[in-house]
C-alpha cells in the first residue's frame, strides 16, 4: 500500500509554498507520496501531516483533518507559532522525521460549542483554541449572563466573552489577560472582554464544568460566536452558548521531549539570566577526604 503524507501550506504566501515543495521533495527521497489535499475517501490512507505556516495554518489543518486522528507536525514559518514544533529550517528534516515514524504524539483536548437560538434551534460547533463571543455592532456593549454548571454568576456588558482550552490559554486569551495554561492541565479557561463589572475575571473549572452564556433579550448587539478565529456562529438577542469539553482530541506530532516551560521561554524571548536552577540536599553531598 501506497504510503501517503500530507503538507498543508498557507496558499497566499510564496515562502510557504515553496516551503511545501522542499518538504515534498523530501517525503519523495524516503519514498512516501506527498499530497497536498486532503481527501478521507481516498483509498490510500493519511498517516501524518506535516503543516508549514503559523498557528493559523496549524488550526486550520486541525479543522481539514478533524476526527481523522492523523498526528499533525507544524514547522513555524509565522511569528509566535506555539503550535508548531519546528522552525523555518528544519523543514526536510520534519518531513523525514514523519516518513521515518520518528516522532511522538501529544493529545491535546477540543471545545464542543453549541449555539441555541431563542426558537430552540441548535447550532454544533468544535475549537482546538478558543470560542469568542463577539458583539457584533462595534458601537453598542453586549450584554451577557454568565452561567457555570446550570448556575448563574454574573451579568455583565462587554465587548465579548472568550472560553478556551489550556492549549488556547496562550492564544487570544492571553492577549486578553488570561493566565498561561500548561497543556497537559484538563480544564476550561473562561476570560471576559472589556467586562463593565467588578467581579469580571478569568476563571478556570475542571473538565466536568462546562459555562454557558446567554445574549441577553434587551441588549443592543446581538452576538457572533468565533471559533479558533476563522468559523462563526451568529448568537442572536436571547440566544445562548453553551462550551463544554470535546469528546474529540488533535494530535501534535512531536520530535523532541522539551517540556512546555522551555517552549514558553523560547517563544516569548523570557529573561532567565541569574537562574542557579537546583540544589542537591546535604545527604546526597559526598564527604569530605578528611571524613
């Protein structure tokens, strides 16, 4: 059987499809037929995918590749790209890392959303990242009443509302003042935007919770539901948004064991000068010669 890898490339730079190129010709040399669409119908299945762009092309092959299961190796070639596990030199070499099945796979956990209108309609949705509830009219306040576990907390006017995943935490709602979530912490990360309330903090709850956010009847902007910055869901007046835990997980190809502090520093250029790091105790001391 045909081996088959897929490269997912952002079209609309000329450097990531050349990057693309370079990782076919790559996959070619180790015998294994790269292609650039997905198809799940195809008779030849997809074992890996490697992704050459920022964290909006890792989330948009997530989306492509959604429920697939096939691991995905991201090579940086944006700005931040917390999601990719290469930089922008390292591009055959990740393609010969997928081809020779030298790599590990890491799960990271998803959002289910659904958006119900005031009619009962339901709208389903899924994030790796975040959903954003925005208002949709930029010159009016959207008023919303938060709910944890099928109780109410608090009402409020903002601009939005951001629920994310810990892999998210870095994301969107870190720009707006979350707390930076290690990945491998099974919770939901709920961050309010320009909120006109007192008590109007980022929250965390465990993976059981879920929150729900309802536009309220009288606001003056109805509300659009972002999902990982690309896909919407419009929320009217006396709509509600439901997130919970995803039953479905991506999987993130990786090909070192550096753990999520190192990736951290690096990514956000974090000062470390005068770190003495550990101490052995005085029982693991060798004595002294004199005894």
């Amino acid at each position: 059987m045909t081996r088959r890898i897929l490269i997912v490339v952002n079209p609309h730079r000329t450097e990531t499809v050349e990057a693309g190129q370079i990782a076919a010709r790559a996959l070619e040399a180790e015998g294994v037929e790269p292609c650039f669409d997905f198809n799940p119908d195809v008779s030849a299945p997809i074992e890996a995918a490697i992704v050459l762009g920022g964290d909006g092309t890792m989330l948009h092959a997530a989306h492509v590749t959604h429920g697939t299961k096939i691991p995905l190796l991201g090579v940086n070639l944006g700005r931040v790209g917390f999601l990719a596990e290469l930089e922008r030199d390292d591009v055959a070499h990740a393609a010969t890392r997928l081809a020779s099945g030298d790599y590990h796979v890491e799960e990271r956990r998803t959002l289910q959303v659904t958006v119900i209108d005031p009619d009962g309609a339901r709208h389903e949705g899924w994030a790796l990242n975040e959903a954003t509830l925005e208002r949709t009219d930029l010159h009016s306040t959207l008023e919303v009443a938060v709910e944890v576990d099928g109780r109410p907390l608090s009402t409020f006017g903002c601009d939005g509302v951001i629920v994310s995943t810990a892999t998210g935490s870095t994301a969107h709602a870190f720009s707006a003042g979350g707390p930076v979530m290690w990945p491998n912490v099974d919770a939901l990360l709920f961050v309010p935007l320009s909120a006109h309330a007192l008590f109007a903090r980022p929250l965390v709850v465990g993976p059981d919770s879920y929150f729900a956010v309802e536009v309220m009847e009288g606001t003056a902007s109805p509300g659009n539901v972002i999902l990982d910055g690309s896909r919407g869901i419009d929320v009217p007046r006396g709509g509600r948004l439901e997130v919970r835990r995803g039953d479905e997980t991506v999987l993130l190809a990786r090909t070192n064991d550096a753990p999520f502090t190192e990736r951290l520093v690096k990514k956000f250029s974090l000062p470390t000068n005068g770190w003495r790091g550990e101490r052995p105790s005085r029982a693991n001391t060798p004595p002294d010669e004199d005894g």
